[in-house]
C-alpha cells in the first residue's frame, strides 16, 4: 500500500451481522481459569487445550476474547477481521492486533483471519511492505494445508465461516 493512502476497510452486509447478532454474546466466552472446566460444547474437543492455555494466560480480557473466538473456526474454514469483530462488538483494528500478539499461533489459529476482500493481511504481527515475506508464506503454507484455496493472487477462495456462537 502506497504511503499516504488510506485502507478502506469493508462493512459485513446487514445480512452477515445479522446473523452473527442472533449468536450467543462474547461476553459468555470463559475469559478466568476457573471457568475453564466449562467449555461450551460448540467447541471442538481438539481445542480443549488451546482453551484452557488462553484461559490460564495473564493476557487482556480481550485478547483472551478474541483467542477463544478463534478457536471455534473449524479446521479447512477461514473468516474475516470484519466478521471476527462483528461478533465480538469491537473493530476489524483492534481484532487484528489482539490477533498480532496472539502467543499460541498456530494451534490458536490466527491465521485463518483473513481481509474482507480475501487478502491475507500479516500474520505474527508483520505486514512486510509489499504484502509478501515469510511470515505470508507460513500463513499461505497453514491455509493451503488446511485445505484453503487460494487464487492466483493470493487471495482466499470461498465464503468466509460466520458460525460463532
């Protein structure tokens, strides 16, 4: 992105915040340890460790927020900044940096946050300038073994998941 230029960033539709505003509040999501042994069953058991290391860490509330949100992201499905804030009743900004210091990548996996427009935005708190570098080629090589298409571009190919309960 050239300096100077502003990014703008795209509201989901009316419909998509629909229905993630018919979903359980954020708000329910076990953020002390001692919820930890009530992990709600929408998440899979596969996760259950990531969950409680999120629940366990001294991290922002937020951020433990944001963390266990993603873990209800299926294996093979990807979402949006936008979508992710939505339903956390935040910003597409703030979602992205709780997600740059995310210290569980990639169990906790982050990298299936991508731009609204199918770009894959950074990953691990990086946005080389001219959108390439290692860390995109990690969370390329992560989508991509996941089963994620990608298009000739780079960008995610597919309907981003908007399930969260």
């Amino acid at each position: 992105m050239a300096a100077g230029i502003k990014r703008r960033l795209e509201e989901p539709t009316e419909e998509v915040k629909s229905k993630i505003s018919k979903t359980v509040a954020p708000s329910s999501l076990p953020t002390t340890s001692n919820e930890s042994s009530s992990i709600p069953s929408h998440f899979p058991v596969c996760m259950h460790p990531q969950l409680a290391r999120i629940t366990a860490s001294q991290r922002t509330p937020f951020e433990k927020r944001v963390w266990t949100a993603l873990c209800q992201i299926p294996r093979g499905h990807f979402t949006t900044y936008g979508l992710l804030a939505v339903y956390l009743q935040s910003s597409p900004r703030a979602v992205g940096n709780a997600l740059r210091r995310n210290p569980f990548a990639p169990e906790v996996p982050c990298h299936r946050v991508v731009a609204t427009g199918g770009a894959l935005g950074g990953f691990k708190g990086k946005w080389p300038r001219d959108g390439e570098g290692i860390t995109i080629d990690e969370k390329k090589k992560l989508l991509r073994g996941e089963g994620i298409r990608l298009d000739g571009k780079g960008k995610v190919i597919g309907t981003p998941f908007c399930g969260f309960v």
